[in-house]
C-alpha cells in the first residue's frame, strides 16, 4: 500500500465549476500535510499547508481528518489557471517530505 | 531572491557512464534536499543535508549515488555508474533550519535525467 494515496484523475472540469481531490495517508503517526501543485515540467510549489481545524485561502479550502487519515482540497469558481496537477504530501516531523502521485486537474473554457 | 538553482535542466547520457547534478540552494538555507521523480511514480525523497552532513539518506537507492555538500553550500548528486533506470527528473529544494514542521520546501526546476 502506497504511504500517501490519491486518485490520479484526471479531471476535467468546466471554468467556473467547484472541485474537490482526496487524499489518504496510511501513518498515524503523520503529523504536517500539504498540498502541493505542480504545473507540467515545472517544479512543485507549496499551495497551502493542511491544518486540523480546516483552512482557506481564497478559493482553496483544505480539511484534514485525522482519525480517518485523510485529507481533502476543494477549489471553488475555478479558472483556467488552476490547470495543474495536484500533490497531496504528507510529513512525519523528521523534515522529509512523502508525496503522492498527485491528481491532475483540467479547467476547460 | 534567487531561487533553488540546479544544473543541468537536461542530461541524456549512456547505460555506464558518469553524471553530476549540481544545487543551488537559497542563500542562507541550511537544509538541502534532493528528490526524485521516475516516471509514472511519485515524488521520493533521496537525503537531506543540513549544511554540510547528512541527516538522512535513507532514500538513496543504492551506492551508486553519491551526494555531497562541501562547505555547506552547493550540492552535486553523482550517479556512477548509471543505469537506464535512474532516468527521471531529480529535484533540489532548501529551506532555511528553522523549519518548525510548516515552512514551506523552495524546489528548483529540477534536472530531467534520461539514460539510454
């Protein structure tokens, strides 16, 4: 079983649409979660940390369930230019960072 | 600022012969991670310098990589001899050592690696 799960996509979503990606991490002991996003041949770059009381910012919302062991992102009114793919990562305290395959997002016009 | 720098952006090189990637990192950033990418696969962390000693190379896949950073600066990640399965896209990120858990890693664009 994969440390951080996600689902690959992609997805294909109209301009305007609300989207949501899930994510699971299989340690418990796991204790700091991104998200991540990676548009094509570029480098990854932070979007937002995860926090257990759930953040926002902006049209980004991020949960984290920690007794389910999961994590979700929901980008609401979506534009052209959150075309990327998506990383959900995940961090035991020890500064190493665990990724999953990440999930590749579409906004189509 | 400049950014997590790394070079070269591409290598295409042959079954058995030598590589050196090289890193950048952010002026002033103790931590340097190497990370790679093969295809079809997630992102693996491969070891973590802080400034000059590694603090984990648990992800280094065999002896034939060697990552050094002399002077607690750049980096350079050696494959010696490569095989047609190190291709990838390796990736450098720093971040200054007082990290706390939530700062956020700087990636550089990363060298796309092919072995043929």
């Amino acid at each position: 079983r994969k440390e951080v799960e996600q689902d690959p996509g992609p997805f294909n979503v109209p301009e305007g649409a609300t989207v949501a990606f899930n994510c699971t991490y299989s340690n418990s002991a796991s204790q700091s979660f991104f998200w991540y996003r990676q548009d094509c041949r570029k480098e990854p770059k932070l979007l937002m940390s995860v926090y257990s009381s759930g953040n926002e910012d902006g049209r980004f919302t991020a949960q984290l369930n920690r007794a389910s062991q999961y994590i979700s992102l929901l980008i609401r009114d979506s534009k052209l230019s959150d075309s990327a793919t998506y990383l959900c990562v995940v961090s035991f305290g020890n500064e190493k960072l665990t990724f999953g395959t990440g999930t590749r997002l579409t906004i189509i016009p | 600022e400049a950014g997590v720098t790394q070079f070269p952006s591409h290598s295409v090189i042959e079954k058995g012969q030598t590589v050196t990637l090289r890193c950048d990192p952010i002026s002033g950033h103790d931590n340097l991670y190497w990370y790679r990418r093969v295809m079809g696969k997630e992102i693996k962390f491969l070891l973590h310098f802080v400034k000059e000693s590694k603090q984990d190379e648990s992800g280094m896949p065999n002896n034939r990589f060697l990552a050094e950073r002399t002077g607690g600066t750049y980096s350079t990640l050696k494959v010696q001899p490569a095989e047609l399965e190190d291709s990838g896209v390796y990736f450098c990120a720093s971040s200054p050592l007082d990290r706390g858990g939530n700062s956020p890693l700087h990636f550089g664009n990363g060298t796309r690696l092919t072995v043929t």
